[in-house]
C-alpha cells in the first residue's frame, strides 16, 4: 500500500531501508539504464545492490529495444520481486535516449516489450507512466500496457510537460479513471508530501497504493504517520525538536550506508542535504563544508558522520526551541522567509525517477 518511488541517485539500498523502517511497504531501485546494466559487469555491481530483507522489491530499468531489457532483467529477477518499466521520465537526457516517457506514442513498441517481459521473466513486469492530456486516451494506453502482459500500473498524475517551474500539481482524478478502467493493481503518485495526503489521495483515486518520492527524501518516516512530520504540503517546520529529528534521521541514513556498505559521496550528500534541512539555513559554514568534494577513492562516511555531529552540537541550544514554519512560495520555489530560488516543495513533488 505505501510505496517508495524510484529516484535517480536517491532510492539506492540503504535509503530503501531506511524508508522501509519507518512504514514502506515497498520499494523501487532507482531507474537502471537497460544497455549499460546487461552489458557491463561494473555498472551492475555499482549501481544495483539489495539484501534479503529489501523485499518486496522492484527493480525498474530505462530503454526502448525489447532483446535488450529482457537480458537486463534476467540478471535481477532472482532478486526482486517484479521488473518495472520506466515510461515516466520527462527529461532531456531520456528524449536524447528515446525512453521513458518519449515512448508514449510507440505503443507497438512498448507492447512488444512488456509482452516479451512477461513471457519470458520469472517475475511480473510492471509499468510506470504519466498521463495524457486526454483521460480516455490515457484509460486506452493502460489498456494496452495491461494486455500485453503489466502486472500492475503506477500512474503519476502528470503529463510529460509537467516538470522543472511547470511541475504543478498532480491531477488525482486522471488516475482515478485509469484505475476503474483497469482489472490489475494501481499504485498511484503525485502530491504525497506528508501522511495527511495519503488518504485523500485514495479516496480520489480509488488507487490500490500511494507512492512518494520527495516527500521521502525530506522526511524517511512519512509512511509512519509521525506526529511532528517534517513537512507538510509548502511548509517545511523549523522547531528545535524537528531540527533534533533531521539530525536523528541523518545519522540513521549514515549507520545504514556503513552497514551496507555503501560509499557514493554524491548520494549521500544529496540525502543529507534535504534531511538536515531545518539546521543548515542557519548554519552557512557547515552547509559549505557539506558541499565540498570528497577525493576519489578516500571513503566519505567519516567525514559526512564529523560534519553531521558538528551539526548536532552547533543545534544543542536550539533543540527545545518552539514551532516555526516558512512558507514556500509558487512558483519560484523559494521560501517566503528567506526569499531564496530554491524549488518548493510544491513544485519538486514527486520528482521522482521522471
């Protein structure tokens, strides 16, 4: 019922279990380039790890040649518990690779690969797509996805225009209709920022699952129903005890990298970033030494685990502190406090694998 989307350097092993403590019921590998996966060996060990307790799972892969994919998936599905297909990404680098959601209008294409999948994996194959400015257009594609073999549809309530300052809001009643046109499981996704917007969405959608990206990202412990959530949809709370929680959380994400090993400085950095958001406004020193390059080949938790704890000691006299929140504002995506340009959590929601 609750899963964790899959992100581009973002939902890699140890922040899977980390998501998973605190409530998800599943969870996505970041999106896996087909091509590079089944044909280098380097690729596979470095960006695809799991462990047994990392199920259920599901392993999604980019591309647009059917052979391809399949030999992709054949060295995953031992290891998870369903092979999805990226047919959401809106970016650039996917219309220069034709895939994700470039592949909306190639449906005998798309149905050659998901039958092929289906066919011949030992696993479900499952899809992940965005919306079509016409409703009936986009029942009629997930039709088409689900006879040809899909499992199971996440459907992101967006259109493939909707991204970067237009990103807006996802259209919940999109999914809705795709799910009563539908006999198979629908996941759906688009605006899930804080647990308040779960039920909502399932009451609109009449979706089997809620997925969540960068509400995630910001605050671990969203599909746990906290009582002082991080954030709620445009505000991002300041309070003592939630700048604690931040620290808390960071130095969860630290222990599970060192206990699965996982050493990427540009992950990890970009996890700790948003987790310990409410500390680093106010702390501009730590903030740049988090932002200073790691040396290849020198392991980066030690000093990500100092530069945390330095954090911990600078926020001890703030940790009782009471409730603040800024505002962010549409559609700069700054905060309303700092009059700053960075992207609100209104606009980067679910920026997901897309």
């Amino acid at each position: 019922r609750y899963a964790a989307a899959p992100m581009v350097e973002g939902s890699e092993l140890p922040f899977r279990m980390l998501c998973r403590h605190y409530g998800a019921e599943l969870a996505y590998t970041p999106m896996l380039h087909s091509a590079m996966f089944a044909r280098d060996p380097k690729y596979r060990r470095r960006e695809f790890t799991t462990c047994p307790e990392d199920r259920p799972l599901f392993v999604q892969f980019s591309g647009n040649d059917p052979a391809t994919i399949l030999e992709a998936a054949r060295f995953v599905q031992g290891q998870c518990d369903a092979v999805d297909i990226n047919l959401g990404c809106p970016q650039g680098i996917a219309r220069k690779g034709n895939y994700g959601a470039f592949l909306m209008e190639e449906w005998g294409l798309l149905r050659e690969i998901v039958s092929l999948l289906h066919r011949e994996l030992s696993v479900p194959v499952t899809c992940k797509i965005r919306v079509f400015a016409d409703p009936l257009h986009t029942v009629e594609y997930a039709r088409m996805l689900q006879d040809a073999g899909a499992s199971l549809l996440c459907v992101h309530g967006r259109t493939r225009e909707m991204k970067g300052a237009d990103t807006g809001l996802a259209d919940w009643t999109k999914i809705r209709i795709v799910k009563e046109a539908l006999s198979v499981p629908v996941i759906a996704n688009g605006n899930i920022m804080s647990f308040a917007d779960i039920q909502p969405c399932l009451d609109q959608t009449s979706a089997d699952g809620v997925m969540s990206a960068e509400g995630l990202l910001y605050d671990p412990r969203l599909f746990s129903n906290p009582a002082h959530p991080l954030l709620t949809f445009r505000k991002y709370h300041l309070s003592g005890s939630l700048r604690r929680t931040g620290i808390e959380l960071a130095e969860e994400y630290l222990a599970m990298c060192r206990a699965h090993r996982f050493a990427h400085p540009t992950v990890l950095k970009a996890h700790l970033f948003k987790l310990l958001t409410p500390s680093l406004d106010e702390l501009p020193d730590l903030r740049a030494q988090l932002g200073l390059e790691i040396p290849q080949r020198v392991d980066p938790l030690p000093t990500f685990e100092a530069i945390v704890q330095e954090i911990r000691q600078a926020q001890l006299p703030h940790f009782d502190l009471p409730p603040a929140a800024v505002k962010r504002c549409e559609p700069c995506g700054g905060s309303a406090a700092s009059g700053g340009a960075r992207r609100c959590a209104h606009t980067a929601a679910e920026d997901d694998d897309d």
